[in-house]
C-alpha cells in the first residue's frame, strides 16, 4: 500500500495525476497523522519529509519522480549499487537517467540547466552507491557547459564527457517506449563510457547561440529583439529571456 502524505496543495495535486495516470491506489494523509502498519511507502515532499514517522519515507524535487521512486521501492528494487551512472542529454531540453547495476532507476526531462545538479545531488542521495560517474552528451553547446558548471561548483562527483555518436534513436522508438527522444538519448550516453572531465569549465557563448536567443526574443515578444549584451546574459543563464525582454522594452521606451 503506498500512503501519500503532504499538506502542499500544489505537490499533492500533481502526485495524485501521476498515480491516477498509472492506475495506483493509495492512502491520502496529513503530516501528524498515524501512518497504518500496512503502508510499505510514503510518498512525500522534501519539505515535509523529517515530519514524517515511518520506515520507508521517499520524496523528491518533483511530485512524479517521488512517486517513481516509490513502486521502485514497493517493488523490492535494492537502494546500494555497485556503480551507478547518471546519463545527461544537453540541450533546451535536457533529458536525465540514472542506471544501476545495468538497471534503470531514474528518468525525467527538466528545462533549466541549472536545475541540473540538484536533481543529480538527490539522485546520489537515494541511489547508494561506492562509485557514481555523470555523463555527459558531448553536443549541447553552452546548455553543456552551464550543466558542467554547476555540477563542479556544488558536486564532488567523477564526470565523463560521452560523444553522442548513436546515441540518438528514431523517433518512432521515442513513441513506442512512451518517453521523450531527449530522456531516450540520456539513457544510451548513461550507458557509453567518455572521456573524463579533469579541467574546470568556464561558460562562454558563440555568436551563432546570441544570435539564436535573439530571434527567440523575437518570436517570444512579436515585436522586440534583445541586445546581444542581453541575449548572451540569457544563454549563459544569468537572467531569463522574458527578463531580457522586459529590460530591452524599457531601454525603448526611455
């Protein structure tokens, strides 16, 4: 039996969708409340989990990644691994997956690269293991080197940079396995050994990136481009494109 137990309207929502959408039965509670002897899992916000008395207590980042990790557990799959490997697809969209012991355990597509290295941080908390390698596609440009970035400034951990040689399949494979060709990509780099990382990345763009997020400026406000100051402040993730944006405006109309 899984038991959610949160007082976060926002997280409780989403959780319900996915175990809804997955056909799952549970238990709603509220931090406080007695969990039953028959519950094997608690699902929970990070927030709230300390609150919480019971064996086995699972959250996450996200409502759906907790409730991922928790039919892990129900289902008898083992928390120490011998090596684990977190594969990281570069791009806008970043496709993320954990494999241990040749298992899948974790896959998820997030949208900032600075969101990154927290996911890979808790990853490493619930997946015990003596040796955790993050691999990293070898395309993705500054996406690539913002992920790197934040991954050495806030993690000790090895990482490899893995060519992206046949690590994108068709499209059609994506559909059959219902998920995004991004998170497909991070599975296959998580499994490709690459070349280790020993030097200290400095994010830096390209003309050709600035000159991207301008036309993307375009197309997000109709009517105004972006500075390049403005627009490499954005690629290097130092502001968002709708503040940009907002700052642009207002040097126009001033």
């Amino acid at each position: 039996m899984l038991a959610l137990v949160t007082s976060n309207p926002r997280f409780y929502h989403e959780a319900v969708a996915e175990l809804d959408s997955l056909g799952e039965s549970f238990l709603s509670l509220s931090p406080g409340d007695t969990v039953p002897p028959n519950v094997d899992v608690v699902i929970t916000s990070e927030g709230e989990r300390e609150r919480i008395e019971s064996p086995c207590v699972v959250s996450a980042l996200s409502a759906q990644a907790a409730v991922r990790e928790a039919l892990l557990r129900r289902s008898g799959l083992v928390k120490k691994y011998d090596f684990v490997s977190i594969g990281i697809d570069p791009g806008k969209n970043i496709g993320i997956a954990a494999i241990g012991n040749r298992r899948l355990l974790f896959q998820d597509l997030l949208n900032a690269p600075e969101d990154v290295w927290r996911v890979v941080k808790d990853l490493m908390l619930r997946f015990e293991s003596p040796r955790v390698v993050v691999r990293i596609g070898s395309a993705g440009g500054v996406y690539r080197d913002r992920i790197i970035a934040g991954i050495q400034a806030n993690l000790g951990c090895e990482i490899e940079i893995v060519s992206e040689e046949k690590t994108t399949g068709p499209r059609a494979e994506s559909r059959r396995l219902g998920v995004s060709k991004d998170v497909l990509s991070a599975r296959r780099i998580a499994l490709k050994k690459g070349r280790p990382l020993r030097e200290k990345i400095t994010v830096s763009t390209t003309p050709g990136e600035i000159r991207n997020m301008q036309r993307e400026s375009r197309k997000k406000s109709r009517h105004l481009t972006v500075s390049k100051e403005l627009a490499e402040a954005v690629v290097k993730g130092e502001i968002t494109l709708e503040e940009a944006i907002r700052r642009q405006a207002k040097r126009e109309a001033s």
